[in-house]
C-alpha cells in the first residue's frame, strides 16, 4: 500500500513496522515533557542532538538547544518556585512521518498547564512541535524542533 504523506512521496512503512516507530515516539515525547517537568535539566538536554537547533516563539532567534536550554529551563523553574506552583506539559495529537533516511518529522501538541500550591490546575498555552528525530547512541534525539504558539500561528 502506498501513502502519500504530507512533505513526503515514498511508501509508507510496513503496518507493524510504522506502529512500532509511532509507540517509540510516544515514548519519547512522554519521558521529555517528564524530564522537563521535574526540571532535570542536564537529562532533558541530551534529548537534543549536540548540534540540534530550537526556535522558540518568545525569543528572537533559534537557540542551539544542548548549551542554551539548561540555562532558560533551570530559571522557568526557579520563577516557578518562587510564585509555588508546578508547571506540566501534555503532548497529545502526535503525527509521525518516518522518512527515507531513517529520521522521524514529527507535529505534536503541547498543552502546557499550571497548577498552583493550593489551587486548580489551570491552563496556560497549547503549542505545536514540530521536530526532526534521529537515532543516536541507540535513543531517539531531536535535530530540529519549531515551537509555535497555537493563538498566535
């Protein structure tokens, strides 16, 4: 069978095969967000390729993701404790295209939430990731990733 894919022109991958590489990613994006919600900022980094590239939609230019996230996550997190609530990140709506050279283009949603010391948990943003995967050391690392703020795309 054979599908077309957004940005793409090649077979799609075998049923199972494709499964595997969906549930793979699912896995991925799960233990991110959890890194970075329990700001294990020096784990969540090596997510990223050395050389990956982050464009966020609050700064003005891309950041090399390894050297400059820890920096911008570990004061997220301190603003955080300071105002006593705890900021969570949802990822849902996951669309996975394996491609010819073995890496994933991924989109996914982003719901981020707070939930404050002794309130409800209240929503903050939903965000689109789009990402470029590939395997390194045996795990999965982002190349790429394009954060849009979905009000304001």
């Amino acid at each position: 069978m054979t599908v077309e894919l957004a940005d793409t022109a090649h077979p799609a991958p075998p049923a199972q095969e494709f499964a595997a590489l969906y549930a793979q990613a699912q896995h991925f994006y799960a233990h991110q967000m959890r890194l970075l919600d329990t700001h294990d900022t020096g784990r969540w980094a090596e997510t990223f390729a050395e050389d990956a590239i982050l464009h966020l939609p609050a700064l003005p230019a891309p950041l090399k993701a390894r050297t400059a996230l820890p920096g911008y996550v570990r004061a997220g997190a301190a603003h955080r404790r300071r105002a006593g609530d705890r900021l969570q990140h949802w990822v849902g709506l996951l669309d996975v295209h394996p491609q010819k050279d073995g890496s994933l283009h991924t989109r996914c949603s982003a719901l981020v939430h707070t939930t404050p010391g002794q309130g409800r948990p209240k929503a903050l943003h939903v965000y689109v990731m789009q990402d470029v995967l590939v395997r390194s050391g045996g795990q999965w690392r982002i190349t790429h990733r394009h954060v849009t703020r979905d009000d304001l795309a």
